[in-house]
C-alpha cells in the first residue's frame, strides 16, 4: 500500500501529542475524553477549510517576495486571453519543493488563525496547539490532477512534465483571473493531500430535532436587523457583533451537519456518484424503514408494522432512525469517491445486531471507494470488521464460513486498507492490523475484567450454597 499522508498533532484537548496516517478505514478506539473528539474535529476543520484559508494568491505572493520559486500568473492571464491556452514545463524536484512549503505554510496559518474557529472557541483556549502535515513520499503529481474552477471555464492540470491551463472561452485579463489560476496551481499541487470530509458529529441526533428552531432563531435575527433602519441606531449599533454573537455557538462540525440537514430538501434532486451502489439501502435494512425530504420537512417511513407503513416527523422517530438519516442522505444524494466519511460513534443508539450490520456497510463503503474514519466503543463493532478482514483472506473454507453464518461473497476488507489506533495517556498508539483483524486491546481487557468479576462472584456463589 502506497504511502499515505502523516498527520501530527499537538496540544490539541486531552491529546499531547498524536500521530496518525489514514486507511481507507480508519478506526479510533479509546475510553471517554482521551481526544478522540477533538482529534476528529481538528482535522474536519483542516480538510474542510484548507482551499480559503490562506488565500492561495496572497500565499504565492508572500512566497515570491521571499525569493522562492512560484508560478507568476500574470503571463498564463495573457495568454489565456489571447489564445485561451497556456502551458509551461513542470520540474519534478520543484514541485516537491513547492508542496513542502506550501503545506508548512498552510498548516501553520491554520493553527494559528483557524483552528479555534473549528471549535467556536478563544485564541488562548489553543495556545500552543497545532497540526502538521507530512506529504506522501511521491511528490509528482503528473497526471493525477485536473482542477476546474466551478463557474470560471478555466481548467488546469498536471500532465507529460507540463502544467497546462485552458479556458472556454477565452476570458478577460484581470488580477481576480490570476488569483483564481493560483487558487488552482495550489489546489492540484495539494489537492491529493486532503480528502474532501464529510463528517457525521456524535451531535447529530439533535440536530433533526432542533433545527427548525434554529431557522426561526435566525428568522428573528433578520427581522431584528431589518428593523434597525434608523441611521442613529445603526451607529449606537453593531448587527455584526449581534451576529458574531448568535451565530458562534457550536463548532464547525456541528454547524456543517445543521446546514447539511437544512439543505436536504434541496439537496434531493441530486444523484449520488456511488447511488447505483445502492449504499444507502443498508441504512434501511437496519431502520426498517426509510427517510422522506418533502417540501421544507423530513419524515421517516417505518415499515415495523408489516400491515401497513406508518409515515412520522423525523423529530418523532427513535434516536436510532435520527442518527443515521444524515447518511442515508448523503449515500444517496451527495457522495463521491474519495470523500472521507468521518463518524463520531457510528454505534451510538444502535442495538448490538445493528452494530454487526453497521460494521458490514462501512466495510461496503471502503470497497466502494469511500474512505471512512471513525471513533468507537464498540467491541461488536470492531469484532465484525475482524471478521470481515480474515473473511478476505484466501481460505478455502471461508465459503462454508459464509454460507454457515449468512455472509456474501462481497462481504470482506482488506487488511491492507485499515489502520487503527487506541487514544490514550495523551497521545494515539498505533495498533497491529494483520490478517487478523485490528489488535485494540482496550476492549478485551474490559471483557476480561468483567468476566474474572463474573467468575469470581459465580464461585463464590457456588461454595456458600454447597457449605
């Protein structure tokens, strides 16, 4: 397996210091405030917010005035005007050179700016804390690019040791082309770097409860606003503090998966690229049932009375069914290959059979394309996708195996594709994942403690019964 990107982290929560290289599966194990949380939401924020923040233009403009090496694109918005293409010969040791810098730079600005916005919290909250990123060993990205800015016509790519830029049509020379162009050159020299996240908070199954209160909140907030038309008011004043103030509450996690609920009713008419997969129906098969977006509402369609459906707000279904909506609706309408799906305790108010059928459609998603990373108590959990990974293996008894115990012939992962790491004394211990499965020891020291406590009270039950 190709060497992935390193993430580091430092001072972040509970977490000293902590390194991890994503799987195709990821899974984070550990017992209650060790990081976990914090560790998901740092990197959430990073892959989500790392294309804006800095300004690529205003990043390649600093690296110039320091005598660095980079594009000016001030040539490339000349031609592209002119002839609607331009192109320009790539040195592979400079462009490593390049994605060095340009991620030290990022990674910095971004925890030093950025990151306490991920969790809606004060600068000094996060004094020393930070992220850093340790590229892949392959730094050519030849032919493994091809960025189009959405809306612009322009498309960039690495391809045969040139970087090539075309327009359709040919647009107008101007600053905002040549900041848009760095946008691009910084997108497809980092862009297979940082996974495109959608993450699934272990908030999630308030958010169908609460946020139509929280669009009539923000219904007040205009109104309010709408109603300060007094120039005196207005001085004495600040909307922008009131909104700064309204609006800050919940880290960008929470935030992003409010907004994701609000917006399925849009959201709907989209197909996902991974819909002829049919992923989303392992959400139904363990909900026995499915999620309805109908105008501005959500429903949940049971199908627990064999007789007849019976059609709920989801507001009103189980927990269970409240949880697992925003990936119904994500398998279904929004996901791509290469999204990293990111859940904070996909097991949380699933009955333990749930539990096993949850472990078989993660497995589906990594083979499908998807990469996935979670957090977990779960011991059922993770005993299911040990049995999935030796399921994989070449044994000519895996197919009796399968056909004894109700597995097809799909249901495996690879070991290969897994990493696995336990959150503890302040930083994450990597696990061994071989043909075996994941070896967390975290959960079967528990397992054993209980049962010797069991044990012990059953023969001392046994003696005083036979004095």
């Amino acid at each position: 397996m190709p060497v992935s990107t390193v993430f580091k982290f430092k001072s972040i929560g509970p977490l000293s210091h902590a390194e991890m290289e994503l799987g195709q599966l990821t899974v984070i194990a550990g017992r209650n405030n060790t990081g976990k949380t914090y560790l998901v939401y740092t990197l959430y924020g990073l892959l989500d917010m790392w294309r804006g923040w800095p300004s690529a233009s205003v990043l390649l403009d600093e690296k110039r005035r320091n005598g660095m090496s980079f594009p000016d694109f001030s040539g490339a918005s000349k031609a592209l005007s002119r002839v609607g293409h331009f192109s320009a010969p790539l040195f592979r040791d400079s462009l490593k050179t390049q994605r060095q810098v340009l991620t030290k730079s990022l990674v910095r600005d971004f925890s030093k700016h950025a990151l306490p916005d991920v969790f809606s919290s004060r600068s000094e909250n996060f004094p020393n804390s930070s992220i850093e990123v340790v590229l892949r060993d392959d730094p050519y990205v030849a032919g493994r690019s091809s960025i189009r800015a959405l809306g612009s016509n322009l498309e960039l790519h690495f391809a045969d040791h040139h970087l090539n830029i075309s327009a359709n049509p040919a647009p107008p020379e101007s600053d905002e082309l040549q900041r848009i162009l760095s946008d691009l050159y910084v997108w497809a020299l980092l862009g297979n770097e940082f996974d495109t996240p959608f993450i699934l908070s272990a908030e999630r199954f308030g958010i169908s409860l609460f946020f139509r209160e929280l669009d009539f909140t923000r219904n007040q907030l205009v109104e309010v606003l709408q109603n300060l038309a007094e120039e005196e008011k207005r001085n004495k004043f600040s909307p922008y503090v009131f909104i700064d103030k309204a609006t800050s509450r919940y880290a960008k996690p929470i935030k992003d998966n409010i907004d994701f609920t609000r917006d399925i009713p849009v959201n709907r008419k989209k197909s996902s690229e991974l819909s002829q997969e049919k992923l989303f129906e392992g959400v139904k098969e363990m909900m026995a049932g499915y999620y309805q977006a109908s105008g501005d509402d959500l429903f949940f369609v049971s199908k627990a009375r064999k007789e007849k459906r019976f059609k709920i707000p989801l507001h009103l279904a189980s927990s269970s069914a409240r949880g697992l909506s925003d990936l119904y609706f994500f398998l279904r309408h929004l996901a791509k290959k290469g999204h990293l799906l990111m859940i904070d305790e996909p097991e949380s108010h699933l009955d333990t059979a749930n539990q096993i059928e949850l472990a078989r459609l993660l497995a589906r998603l990594v083979r499908a394309g998807l990469k996935v990373l979670i957090t977990t108590h779960s011991d059922y959990l993770i005993k299911e996708l040990n049995n999935l990974i030796m399921l994989s293996s070449p044994n000519p008894n895996n197919d009796e195996i399968r056909k004894t115990y109700g597995y097809g012939e799909s249901d495996c992962l690879s070991a290969s594709s897994v990493k696995a790491y336990i959150a503890e004394n302040g930083t994450l211990t990597a696990c061994v994942v071989d043909e075996l499965g994941m070896d967390i020891p975290v959960f079967d020291e528990t397992i054993d403690r209980i049962n010797q406590t069991s044990n012990a009270l059953s023969e001392n039950f046994k003696k005083s019964h036979n004095a």
